[in-house]
DNA sequence: AAGAGGATGAACT
DNA sequence: GTTCATCCTCTTG
C-alpha cells in the first residue's frame, strides 16, 4: 500500500502527453493521481496498472494499422485526452491518449488505490465497505470514478475538464514495478507477448491474471 | 441486414 | 474453475 505524501499536485500538461514514447509513459503513469469531477463529486486515486497500446504496428491496440472508425478516432488525437469505450457490453474502460496527432497511442488504467471521494465511489459500486475489488480491473476503476463512454474525448489539460491527472510527487522505484503482457489480449498474436502492462508490486488493488 | 465477438466482473460450484 | 450478463462496433453479404 502506497502511503499519499503530499495533498499538492502538478496537472501533467499537454507536453506530458505527447510523448511519443507510449511504453515509458505507461510506467510514468504509476504512481501519478487520477482525478474526476463527475455529478459534482470529486474521486481520486493512485494509478497502480496500466497498458500501453500503440498503432500502427500492435494489433491488440483497436487502431491497429492506423484503422480509423468511429470509435477509436479519438485516439489518433493530440495526446491529453480519455478515450472510452464499453466493452462486454457493460464496462467503460478509460484509456489516455498519448503521442502527437496522428500518432494512434492510449494506456488502459487497470487499477487504482483511492484517496478521495471513498464514500461516492462506495456507492458507485453498490458497495458498504471498502474492498479492494472497488477499484481493481479497468470496469470496476471507471465505475468507481463515474466514468462513461460519452466523456470519450474529453481534454485531460483544460482547467475546465472533469478528468485529470496530477502529479503529487508519489514515485514508485524501478525495483517495485513488474511488467509483463498485457491481459486479455492472447488473440493479438505476437503483440500478445509484448510486455507492456506495468504494476506496482505486491499492491492489492491491482487486477488478478485472467486464466 | 445480420451475426460474431470483445483491452471484464460477479456470482456461482 | 465456470458461467453468463449485455450491447455496441465492425465485418460480411
């Protein structure tokens, strides 16, 4: 369990997010806080997994070959912006966008470990006590947070976005992140070794591998 | 116009 | 470990 130092935190700004180094930015990204102003509540949460997806060349990334639908049009944006989309027909997953315009690259929040707003996010998921399962999994974090499918393409820079995240001075040592693939997509082939989802180690928000 | 399948989670046995 | 809820997007015809 991560201890929160300080309650001051630095927005990552636009230059943050477009880095073309989607893999390294997956790694930055944990330990950074995931902020959401949703209905007037405000949850926040310390990023404990995440997943690099990058197009052209992955195919487990849904813009695989610079494939542009409807859907994942967002994610050929300037980075700095959420991309999300419902999956199994129930979950809203949350990704970021990253990289320069046209560049199709996005990291799936896997887990969180709360820091604010417990008592919404507990109703949220229909839940009486804290449990870890609250925000572990990409469907149960986007839950907890308010998110939703139609907030896809929202700016994560603008003072006036509801999702945002910032940089509280949290730093995670290189001895404590695991990487290894990523869940959920043995289908993509031998994009499905690559090892590009990073977890805080031994941390219990984070997701249990999919058999 | 129709059908398959998915970057999951919860509730079972 | 297994089942299944649930629906939108994309592919194919």
């Amino acid at each position: 369990m991560i201890k929160s130092i300080g309650k001051r935190g630095k927005r990552l700004n636009q230059s943050y997010y477009q880095s073309s180094d989607v893999v390294s930015l997956a790694r930055d990204l944990l330990g950074k806080v995931l902020v959401s102003n949703v209905d007037g509540h405000t949850t926040s949460g310390i990023i404990i997994e995440a997943e690099a997806y990058r197009a052209p060349d992955d195919r487990a990334c849904h813009a695989y070959n610079d494939r542009r639908t409807t859907r994942t049009e967002v994610m050929f944006a300037a980075g700095g912006v959420a991309y999300i989309y419902v999956c199994y027909g129930i979950h809203h997953l949350f990704n970021v966008v990253t990289g320069v315009p046209g560049q199709a690259h996005a990291i799936l929040i896997r887990a969180l470990q709360p820091l604010e707003g417990l008592d919404i996010m507990l109703e949220r998921r229909k839940m009486d006590r804290l449990e870890h399962k609250i925000t572990r999994g990409p469907g149960a974090l986007s839950a907890a947070m308010g998110f939703h499918a139609s907030m896809s393409g929202q700016s994560l820079i603008n003072n006036i976005t509801s999702i945002y995240i910032e940089d509280r001075g949290i730093r995670i040592a290189g001895d404590d992140v695991v990487s290894g693939p990523r869940i959920g997509v043995e289908s993509a082939g031998a994009s499905a070794l690559l090892p590009w989802r990073f977890y805080v180690r031994q941390n219990k928000f984070v997701s249990a591998k999919r058999s």
